[in-house]
C-alpha cells in the first residue's frame, strides 16, 4: 500500500526505511549474474560490485570470505559470475546491497551455450540474413573507427588505409574494448558516429585475445546497436579464429584490423594501375574500330563503279544500247511473223470466200427472208427470188421447175 503523506502531516524517515525494507525482504532469495568490480577483502568479510554488462548499472554485494574462497581463484576481477543472495536493505544508513550465499564463475563452456543460444534467437530474427547486409562505398569520404586508446588495432588501421589511400579521414572514437565498461562505451561510440552525416563507414576494430576478453562483441545489446545502424559496419574483432557474434550481424567481416583496412579503403596504386589498363584498352578498342572502318573505306573504293565511275556508265550504257537493240530485232521479227500470219490468213479466207465462188460464175439463189435455195422443190411457182451475182443481185419469180 502506498503511505498517505501531506505536508502537514509528515512520516518520519525511520518510516520510510522501514517500508522500504519490508518492501525489498519480500523479494527472498535470488540468483543475480553479473561482472565482478572493486572486490576488496577485509579480515572475513569480502566486498564486491556485481555490474550489470550491458547497462551502466550496479549493486553493491557482501558475503563472508569463505563463500568466495568456495567458489575458486576464477572470482576476480572481470569474471563473470551467478550469486546466489539476499537483498539486504540498511535501515541506519539507507543503503541497499546483496547479501551472498553462494557465488558461482560462469565457466567456458557455459558462456559457448549461451552464445550459441543467442546466436540461434537473432538468427531466426533474421539478423544473419545476407540481404540485411549493406554494401561499402567505394570511397568512404570519412571513416569512423571505434577502438582502444593507442591499441595496435588502431595503428593497423589508420597505417594501412592511409598507405593505401592516403587522402582518406576518420573520426576515432577511443573505448573500453574489454571488461565491464566496454559494451556500453562502445554503443555510445557506435551512436555518435552513426549520427555523423559525414562518416560513411563505421569500423569495429580490436587485436586478438582471450574469449573471455572478446565477450563484449558478443553482447546482445551491441550485436542489435549494430543491426539497427543506418552506417555500414565492419567488424574487425581479434583474428581470423575469432569469431564473435559481431562478425556475423555487421555487413562486413574483416579477419584483422588490416584486413578492415583494405576492405574499407582501396589501394589507389590498384585504382591507377586499373585506370592505365582500362584507358590502353579503350585505345585498343577505338584503333581496331578505326582500322576496321579505314580497311572498309578502301576496299568501297577500290570497286569498279567508285575507281572509274565514266567506265561503269560506258558499261551501262553499251547494256542500254544492245538491250534496245534486242528489243528492237524482237519487236521487228514479231511484227513480221505476224504479218506473214496475216496474209496467210488473208489468203484462206479469199479461197475460201463465197464472193470467189461467184466470181467463177457461180450465182447465190436466195429467198425473201434471206435463206438459200438448196434444191429446185424448196420453191414453188411464182415465188419471188434473189439471185445473187459477183458483180450485183437479180430479182427473179418463179415461172417453172425441171427436175434432174
């Protein structure tokens, strides 16, 4: 229940912290993990702080020095432990600390099972996925570099880049890259650079080490700052055995700081050298083009029509001139086949022409209505006839027939 309090009528604070005691008691027993700071021993009594690794968070934890011998030499500073304790509240001093009961080192094989756990979460989220992956600039205009203060992985890098192109710029952002304090100072890099409209590359970079060391690469918290960068990442983390979860989210994965470099940057003696071969071969290119279409030219006019244009215009006109001629000898000898076939014709119709008959003396008998008279008992007496001469027509009536 919440405490009714006014002005006018005030708790006192030894209220206050009891409530809050009571308050904190109903928690019991809990297990915490957390990364050991500041452990200090005195007489029988061990002093530590548990901080959180991801947030900048911690609470103070007290246990007997029997508790921690217990556990083993692996409790040291840095380590990574589970304490089993009780949430003490202070009511004289108004101070809040944990109580152990036990404390246990988180070993090797149990931070592997959980990283491999984590791995398989933010693989089925698709974080892994290669399509997420964002490619580099060819030529970053400002790179920005998140490492240690004066660490051979920051060296490797500004070294190798600037050797290889030597006008590039970075913005170096120096952090914990180990430890408690690294997961956090790195984020807070990560979003510094990210939100620089000028840095176009963002490099993760730390040399080799023990896995433990490396295990702030691994953080869930860093692994998602990196996903959600709007800045291509490259991780540069330990060597090329090394294998961090940070490799597998940032776009790309360089073995070592070196690599990093060459991956970000290119060699501008490549770039030139590309260059010069590019420009010999579009010399190549453009020559062969122009012996091709010169080779062309030449062979068009070595032709007959273009080297003597007046012989080619003889030649057509000598084909002009015998054409017509042959049209004219076809057309003759057509005209005089043809009239020789007229005149035969001519001469048939003639010899076969009635008005020949006649002209031999021969006469055409014929009645009114134009018929021929073929036999002397087709007509009858005093009919009238038409007797039809070579030289005119007689007009005759019959007066009498004979027989043959």
């Amino acid at each position: 229940m919440a405490m009714e309090t006014t002005a006018e009528s005030p708790v006192p604070v030894r209220t206050v912290l009891q409530a809050v005691s009571g308050w904190i008691g109903r928690l019991g027993r809990i297990w915490v993990e957390g990364q050991i700071t500041d452990l200090n021993a005195r007489g029988g009594t061990v002093y530590m702080t548990l901080r959180d690794p991801v947030a900048n968070m911690s609470v103070r934890v007290v246990g007997p020095r029997a508790v921690f011998e217990a556990a083993g030499p692996a409790v040291t500073d840095g380590a990574r432990v589970v304490v089993h304790a009780k949430p003490d509240f202070w009511i004289n001093r108004g101070t809040f600390s944990l109580s152990v009961l036990e404390i246990r080192p988180v070993g090797v094989g149990e931070l592997l099972a959980r990283l491999e756990r984590l791995k398989q979460v933010l693989a089925s989220e698709g974080l892994f996925r290669p399509e997420r992956k964002r490619p580099l600039p060819f030529l970053p205009g400002k790179i920005g570099l998140i490492c240690g203060r004066d660490s051979d992985a920051e060296h490797d890098v500004l070294q190798n880049a600037r050797r290889r192109w030597p006008a590039v710029a970075f913005r170096v952002e120096n952090t914990a890259v180990q430890g408690s304090y690294a997961v956090g100072e790195v984020m807070e890099a990560l979003r510094a650079l990210d939100a620089d409209p000028e840095i176009d590359v963002i490099i993760i970079a730390r040399g080799g080490g023990a896995m433990e060391d490396l295990l702030p690469f691994s953080d869930e918290a860093l692994v998602r700052a990196v996903s959600a960068a709007r800045t291509p990442v490259v991780s540069a983390i330990g060597h090329e055995q090394d294998s961090p979860i940070l490799d597998l989210v940032a776009d790309v994965r360089a073995s070592t700081p070196t690599d990093a470099a060459k991956k970000a940057v290119p060699d501008v003696r490549e770039q030139l050298q590309l260059v010069r071969q590019l420009r010999d071969r579009g010399r190549r290119c453009l020559a062969g083009a122009v012996d091709r279409e010169l080779a062309w030219l030449k062979a068009v006019r070595s032709r007959p029509a273009l080297a003597d244009p007046v012989r080619e215009i003889e030649r057509q006109s000598e084909q002009v001139a015998a054409l017509r001629d042959r049209t004219r000898r076809c057309l003759s000898g057509a005209l005089d086949r043809a009239g020789d076939e007229l005149s035969h014709t001519r001469a048939r119709l003639l010899a076969l022409s009635p008005a020949a008959t006649l002209e031999r003396g021969y006469a055409i008998v014929q009645r009114e209505d134009g018929s021929v008279v073929r036999a002397s008992a087709a007509v009858e007496d005093g009919e009238h006839l038409h007797v039809r001469l070579s030289d005119g027509r007689l007009d005759v009536a019959v007066t009498g027939r004979e027989g043959s």
